[in-house]
C-alpha cells in the first residue's frame, strides 16, 4: 500500500466512517430494491458487501475498476424513483468499460456526501499513480492476500498459495531456493521488503538482459554510442538516434552518476522497454496530429448503431446510458429512432419490437452534456424518424432548444456549396443527419431572394433524392398510364404538397382532385410526411436512397449520404470495389448491422474501411474482435472520433480496388517475433489453484490479400513470465489498411481457448523493435501491469522466402 493511502485512511474523516460500514439501499430497477451492508475494507482498494453487517461479506468492486462517482440526479434508474427516494441521498458507481452501473441510496443526505467524496478522492488517487506506485500497490495486495493470520508475515506455505494467486506454478525445489534467498534475516519467513525481492527473482526478465549484454561491452552498462547503436538497429529510430537517446537515459537511468555520465544500467534498460517509450504503440500518434481540415468524406468516422440499446435488439433495454458509454469510447456518430409517444412526446426505440423505450428530449439534454467530452470534433445524430408532423414539430422544438448554440442550423459563412466543411470548422457542432425536403441550394436561393411562391420544388420523380423511396421497376402499360396521367394532372409547388399533406390527416375530402391526382402527392402520401421545421435542421447531411454508383455520381451532391446494410455493402465490395471506393471519395456512406444480428453482435468493420466507407457503425455495447479492430483504429488521432483516410482513397479517381489490389509499392514482409508474456491474468479468479497455459495468437486485417492469423505454442501453467519465442511472417500488400491484433488465450484440450486479453493497433501507429504490448480486457479496460513482449521489423518482401 503506498504511504499516502495509508495517511488518508487513518486520518481523512470520509474514509474512517466508510471503513465502519454503511446500510445502502441497491437498486438494479424500478422493482428490485434491497438494502445490503457496503464496507470499504482496510486495504483501501476494495469495497465489500454483505446483506446485514454480521453476514459473510463479498467483494463487490476495486477501486482502480471505477471510473467516476455521480450524484444522484444523473442517474436514469434513480430519477424515475425521485418519488421514492431523494435524489440527494442517492448516486452511481460508473466503471470503466461496459460494467453495469452501481446505483445505491445511503439513508441521509450526509451518508451519501460521505461516500461519494471518499470514493472519489480514492478513484483519483488511483489514477494519479505513477508505474512505480501501481507496482507497490500490487504488492501490497498479493501480501495481504497471501498473509492470512495477518502476522505482518509470510511463510512459504502462504508463499505457494501466492504463487497459484500471481498465476503461476513452480516447481516446488526451485520455488523453496528463491524463498532462501529473499529470506535475508533467515527467519523462515518473509517481512514486506522480503517479499518484494521475493518477487523480482519470480519474474526476472533473463530475455531482456541477453538484448542488454548483446549490446553491452561490458555487460554492466550501455554507453551513449553503444545505446544509440541500439536504437538505430532495433527500435529503427534512424536519424534522430543520438538526440532521442540522451532523453531516454536521462528520463529512465534510476543512478544520478549514471546520468551524468551518458550511460544506461540494467535497471535503466528495463525501465525504458517497460514504459510508454518502450510500447508497442507510436506515442507521436497519441495526441491529434493528422490533419483536420478535409472534407469529412475524408475521414474514417467512429461510428454506433442503434446506440440508445445496452443490450438484444428484440428485447433489450433502451438508456441514455448507452448514448454516455458511446461518446466516451470516441463515438462521434450516434443514431436515433424516434417514434411517436405519450403525450406528445417522441420516444426512442428499436421500432416493432420489446425493447423499452426512452424520451427523447431526455436522449438530447445527455448529447448537450457529453456530446464533447471526450472530443471536440463535430457529433452526427443519425435520425432514423417514424414520427408524424405533429412529432415531428415536438422533436425540431427540442433539438433547437436542447442543443442550443450546439446544433448546426446554417451552412458556414464563406463555404462554397460544391465543398463539404471539415471537422475542424465544425468542432463543437452537432450535425443532424436525416430526410430532406428541400436541397440546401434551394434553400439558399429563397434566403437570398425571399420569393417563396415562386419555389415550384423538384419533379419528385420515384428516383429522385428528395424522397425515402426506392424507385420500383414499371410495366409497360404502368408506364402508358403514367403517360395518359401526365396530360391530367398539375405539378403542385412543394409547399402545397406539404400543408396538404398535414390536411390529408384530417380532411381529406378538402383536398383538390387535381392535387390528390399529383404525381408528387401520391408519392408523398406512401410515405412519413415530412415536417419542414425538422427538415430545415439537416444541413450538410441529407439521406437518399441508393440506385446505383453511376446514379449517385449523376444525380446527388456531396453533401448526400446513403445507408447500406452490411450484406449489400460487401456485395458491392466484390462486384463493384473501385467504383465505391471513388463514390467514398466523394460524399458519405453509412455501413450498419444485418438485421439478423438480434444479438448484437458485430461484423468486421475492416473490409468496409478497404474501400473509404466513413461511418461503420457498430454495435457498441458488444465485446468481440470487430469492437477491439474498431477501438483500435480510433485510440490513435487523440481519440477524436476521425482518422484521415489514405491518399488513395480520398481521390474521385483513384484506381485502388481493395479486391484486387495494384500494389502502390513493392509489398513488404512484416515480421513479428513473440517472446514472452508479463503478469498474465487468471481467466477464473475464483479458482485459485487454477493457472492458465497461455498462448498468443497474432491477426492481421486488412485488404484480403493481407489478412491473416498465426499462433504460437502454449506454455504449461505459467501466467507470470511464459516464454514462446516464436517468428512470424506477413507479406503487406497495403499496409496503410492494415490491423494488427494480439490475442492472449488460455489453452484448453476439451474446448474452446478462453480469452486472456488483447491489444489492436493500426499499422501506421506501430513501433519497430523490440516493444511492450499492454494488454486490455475484453471490455478494452487495462488489464495493467498484463503485457506481452514482442519484437516487430518490416522488411522487403523476398517472395515469401522467409528470412
């Protein structure tokens, strides 16, 4: 435990009355309410639960596994019980990664300012901590754990059982040696400093201290040259060597002599490979540093679909919740179905189906509070409406109201209507994504000349963009009709269509012949009128249906955006990849989920990325692979939500074709060497003498040709410090496209190899050399201080002959 957890649970006020324990009330929903008996334990790490303060408690969370503390009047569940509890004696236990949220009601408005006060202070705390201070803390634990008549000492019988605890089993000769000599005092057991040397022996890295010597003249230390000789080499830093190299010796060498003098101990080594400088993952492509200021056709934009669900899409359950997780992993494209409610009010759901469903008004007021959180790149609502007018007007009144100064509700100033806006003139903007009556050029003419009857609209052809509608083959003789029709009917001015259409509703014999005869009534009447006032909120991004890739490029403007299911998307990949590929060039696409997926589950969003589709929307609230390839192409850019496409798919005419791909450079072999694994977790924590045989799994994704998978042997019964050893190949066809993934599992003769933990990452933000992969949980939590060490190089494709 560090010292400044102990000085605050011995003396901070909150901490100590937390540590006594607190009757709370948990509510998981509207129905299930019980009270139960909530302790912070003497660690100050965990909290325990039990029903009544004599009954055998359990741990109910760690400190480091919350994200935050909410008062209780930013709960859902809690405001619909504002009836029955007090919003200011309850609030929310948020966790990191896709946990459910913990709701509690303390008794007095005192108890509960007591709780979220100490479990804050503690959740910041935690997150303060430095790599050294984690490491301590983990000590602390495992000694607490191991310790079990709390003597303040252990033997080497609780030394066994720790060892099963970290993962591992040792041969028990070999595990009685390292205990002799960690003993110092020769007591035959081992005080807290002990056990810390205890632990460096279990997990000595003999692999990084054969790269050390390899360099080493000495074997003792890496001078300047012998350490810039390392960097050129292996971690191909190339030209700025030297530089990078006094930085890193005086970032890590722990000697201040050592400092002085240019040089880097074993220590120092160690400590250089282990930190952010020494991952996997280029720390230069962290923070915002692409170019922000192309067309939004530019970029790849993370995107959700049918975001209000947590859960199924037949029988789930609706939240704002799911809109809160969604824009804190980056998402910067939420969808919204809007259907009719109650009292005039508009409600989301998953339409024709039992999930639940949440006020709309209530989905906005979370957009206008976490819409920018996490980036301050513009938020696209994709509003999927089944309203009528009426609804329709509600949902205008509360989007303008709501959003306020947020919502885009004009083109830019001095943007030309042939160029579509940029992320960077759209940061802090909410972009409504939807159907449209007019296009934003003829929007434009009645602003600037005001002659509003002189505005006849568009021929509302059944091809035409202005409507939702697919255009349906005609007979011949439907098509002599239509012709012999022609000659009767007028062709009505667009603002007559619409206010007959409202009328339709409710008096349809007031309606004239000749309008009810209308091409454009009658196709306007198969259809979800649509109300102006909600129709002038989409500016730049207009839905239209798709016909075709020649149709679009004919007929539809950049600002038009059409929505493929992924089934018909994948048959245009392979019938039609260059065409859209040019046709993302130009104006946006929306990829979402078969409808089959009534799990949720996801598709793999890469082969739609292969050929520019922008927004590939995901099923957020699912864990799976296609979510860590999804997270893993936007943890780059500054988590912003967008990711500036390759040249060669932001060209109208490029001739890239993810299919068949034209190798725009000689193809390169990746090589990937994977050697050992660091602090692996269990899979089952509650069976402590179970210990995995870990083994790893490298994937590559990408255009067709590259994509791949190999797998390394297991390794018996050893999560702490298994060494594989193992080189693979991956001849790069595109490796601007392509996905590198490592997968961690646990080997097993009877099933199916159970998930341990993975790491995603675009090749363009991947370090060469020998470099640490930080593992994360299926959720894409941190599974610190779990890593896998690995070495990675491109070199020149020799035909497939290995090296």
């Amino acid at each position: 435990m560090t010292s400044q957890i102990q000085d605050l649970l011995a003396t901070d006020q909150d901490l100590l009355l937390m540590q006594e324990g607190t009757m709370m009330r948990k509510v998981r929903t509207k129905s299930w309410k019980k009270l139960r008996y909530f302790r912070l334990q003497n660690d100050g790490m965990t909290v325990w639960h039990g029903s009544q303060p004599e009954s055998m408690p359990k741990p109910t969370f760690s400190i480091s596994d919350v994200e935050r503390i909410r008062k209780g009047q930013d709960s859902e569940l809690l405001r619909y019980l504002v009836e029955e509890f007090p919003l200011e004696q309850g609030f929310t236990v948020v966790f990191h990664g896709r946990r459910p949220n913990l709701d509690l009601v303390a008794n007095s408005v005192e108890e509960a300012q007591i709780w979220m006060r100490g479990l804050q202070l503690l959740v910041d705390l935690v997150a303060s901590m430095d790599h050294q201070e984690q490491l301590d803390q983990m000590l602390h634990e495992w000694f607490q754990q191991a310790d079990r008549n709390q003597d303040g000492r252990m033997s080497f019988s609780e030394a066994q059982r720790l060892l099963l605890l970290m993962n591992v089993e040792m041969d028990e000769e070999y595990a009685f040696s390292l205990f002799q000599e960690a003993d110092v005092t020769q007591s035959d057991d081992l005080g807290s400093k002990e056990f810390v040397q205890f632990y460096k022996a279990l997990t000595k890295r003999t692999e990084i201290e054969e790269i050390f010597e390899d360099f080493s003249s000495d074997k003792q230390k890496l001078t300047l040259l012998e350490f810039v000789d390392f960097l050129r080499k292996e971690q191909k830093e190339k030209d700025h060597a030297p530089d990078l190299a006094l930085e890193l010796i005086d970032r890590y060498e722990p000697s201040e002599n050592g400092r002085l003098l240019h040089v880097l101990s074993k220590d120092g080594f160690l400590k250089y490979l282990c930190s952010k400088d020494g991952n996997i993952f280029n720390s230069d492509c962290l923070p915002i540093y692409q170019d922000m200021t192309q067309p939004l056709s530019h970029y790849y934009i993370n995107s959700s679909h049918n975001t209000y669900l947590v859960g199924d899409q037949l029988c789930g359950q609706s939240s704002v919740e799911g809109y809160i997780r969604a824009l804190k992993r980056g998402c910067r494209c939420v969808e919204v179905d809007t259907w009719d409610g109650p009292d005039g009010e508009p409600v989301v759901y998953h339409g024709h189906t039992l999930t639940s469903r949440i006020l709309f008004k209530d989905v906005l007021a979370t957009l206008a509070q976490y819409a920018f959180q996490s980036s301050d790149y513009p938020l696209i609502l994709s509003l999927e409406n089944h309203c009528t007018w009426e609804q329709q007007r509600t949902m205008a009144h509360h989007l303008t109201e709501i959003l306020g100064e947020q919502l885009l509700r004009n083109t830019l100033e001095g943007l030309l209507i042939d160029s579509m806006p940029s992320p960077e003139q759209l940061r802090g903007k909410i972009l409504v994504k939807g159907k449209k009556l007019r296009t934003i050029e003829v929007d434009k003419e009645e602003e600037e000349e005001e002659e509003l009857e002189k505005d006849e609209g568009p021929d509302l052809d059944p091809a035409s963009p202005e409507l939702e509608t697919q255009p349906q083959p005609e007979t011949q003789g439907q098509a002599a009709g239509n012709k012999k029709q022609k000659k009767k009917v007028m062709k009505c001015p667009m603002s007559c269509l619409l206010i007959c259409g409202h009328v339709m509703a409710q008096a349809p014999s007031s309606i004239p012949e000749s309008i009810l005869l209308s091409k454009q009534f009658l196709l306007l009447s198969s259809t979800t009128i649509m109300c102006p006032d909600l129709s002038a909120l989409v500016v730049y991004l207009r839905t239209v249906p798709f016909c075709s890739f020649t149709h679009s490029k004919e007929n539809y403007h950049i600002y038009d955006i059409s929505s493929f299911s992924e089934s018909k998307a994948k048959n245009l990949i392979k019938e039609a990849g260059n065409e859209f590929v040019q046709h993302n060039a130009r104006q946006l696409c929306r990829v979402y989920p078969s409808g089959l997926r009534t799990d949720s589950s996801n598709f793999n969003p890469q082969e739609h990325w292969n050929v520019g589709c922008q927004m590939v929307a995901m099923n957020m609230q699912t864990a799976g692979s296609a979510m860590d390839i999804c997270d893993g192409l936007f943890r780059q850019n500054g988590g912003s939500g967008y990711v500036l496409k390759p040249e060669f798919l932001r060209d109208p005419q490029s001739s890239f074709n993810p299919e068949r791909p034209i190798s725009l450079y000689k193809a390169q072999m990746l090589v990937v060497q994977v050697i050992s694994g660091q602090q692996l977790p269990k899979v089952d924590k509650t069976k402590e003498t179970t210990v995995v045989d870990p083994l790893v799994k490298v994937e590559l994704y990408g255009v067709p040709e590259d994509t791949m998978e190999q797998e390394t042997s297991h390794v018996e019964n050893n999560g702490i410090n298994p060494y594989w050893g193992e080189t693979f190949y991956f001849r790069l066809q595109v490796p601007e496209l392509a996905m590198l993934r490592f997968v961690v599992k646990d080997y097993s003769r009877k099933s199916r190899n159970n998930f341990i933990g993975q790491y995603t990452l675009p090749w363009t933000c991947m370090k060469q050399g020998y470099r640490h992969v930080s593992l994360l949980s299926r959720d894409g939590t941190s599974l610190h201080p779990a890593s896998i060490f690995v070495y990675t190089c491109m070199q020149e494709d020799l035909d497939m002959d290995e090296p």
